[in-house]
C-alpha cells in the first residue's frame, strides 16, 4: 500500500456477474390428443428471446424414454447456441395454477447450464420432470383440457471487473478486517 501525503492510499474494484431475465409460457390445448405421441418425440413451443439468444421449450408428453413414460416432461433448448458460443443461464420449470401462479410442488430450478451446439440439452437433471400424467388428470390443474407451464430463464453474461469510487457507501457494504497489533 503506497502512502500519499502520510494516508495510506485506497482503490477498490468490483467483480460483476450480470444476467438478462426472462419468461415464456407455454399452454397446452387439447392435452389428450398430445399423449400417445411416444416416448423421446416433443412439440416445440414457439421461439422466444432472453439474454440475446433465442429459445424453445420442448414438450415431451409421453417424457423422453420409456424408463419414465408416465411422465411429462418440459426441456428449454436455445436455437442459437453454437459449438463456439457457449450460453450459459438457469432456469425455472414451473405448472402453473388456474391463476397462473406457479405450483411450488411442481416447479423444478435448474443449475447453472451450458448450451451450446448440439449438447444443448445437456442439462437434464432439473426441469425435466415436471408431473406424472395421472397426477395432471387427477388435478385441478389440467381444466378444459389445458394446462400451462412457465419457464423463468437468467442467462448470464459475460463477467467482467471495473474499478468503483472509494466513498462513504462503499464502507457500508464492505467490512474492513484491522489485524491487531502484537
């Protein structure tokens, strides 16, 4: 630490992890002429863009093999991704209600992901299983034949660091560790 003028000098500089947010809901009308599609075939929703890139949610009625077949299944898949752009964001998979609030019993976040290319849909642990038919038929959340899903998207962007003012407000928020002198 330099001493200027007898005080010790002070810079700072913060470390900045942006993300861009964003949601798409996606409603299914006439659910019983979905199911029976078979097991690994989905419906793609329409393109909708979050954080620059463009994305789809893939329906998977009869879920994606036939180890889980009595399950729906709801994948986020971005059209844009390439082998030498790797996209990174977080999701959530969410049933909505009759109100179109989220039902927190069935909604799933992912971690952090990568897309990119052809293993866009690598991260298939969490947003993957949203109910097991019997459950949507048996509830009050498949109405008229329809039901919805939302899926909340972050897609963080590119980290950076940039020097900050050293003022009054930076020491409210940082906590100054003295070592006691022996």
């Amino acid at each position: 630490m330099s001493v200027v003028g007898g005080e010790p000098s002070l810079s700072a500089s913060a470390i900045v992890a942006p993300a861009v947010s964003g949601s798409h809901v996606l409603r299914i009308d006439g659910y019983s002429l979905t199911k029976g599609l078979g097991n690994g075939k989905y419906i793609a929703s329409e393109a909708f863009a979050v954080g620059g890139h463009r994305w789809r949610l893939l329906y998977y009625p009869d879920s994606l093999d036939s180890n889980d077949s009595d399950w729906i299944s709801v994948m986020l898949h971005c059209d844009q991704a390439d082998d030498l752009d790797e996209v990174k964001a977080k999701f959530t998979m969410s049933l909505l209600d009759q109100h179109g609030n989220p039902v927190p019993s069935y909604s799933k976040t992912s971690p952090l992901c990568s897309f990119s290319g052809s293993q866009s849909l690598q991260c298939l642990a969490t947003g993957y299983h949203l109910i097991k038919r019997s459950e949507l038929e048996g509830s009050v959340y498949l109405k008229g034949d329809r039901f919805s899903v939302r899926c909340d998207v972050t897609v963080a962007k590119e980290i950076f660091t940039k020097a900050i003012p050293v003022t009054r407000q930076f020491f409210i928020f940082t906590v100054r560790y003295d070592c006691p002198a022996s």
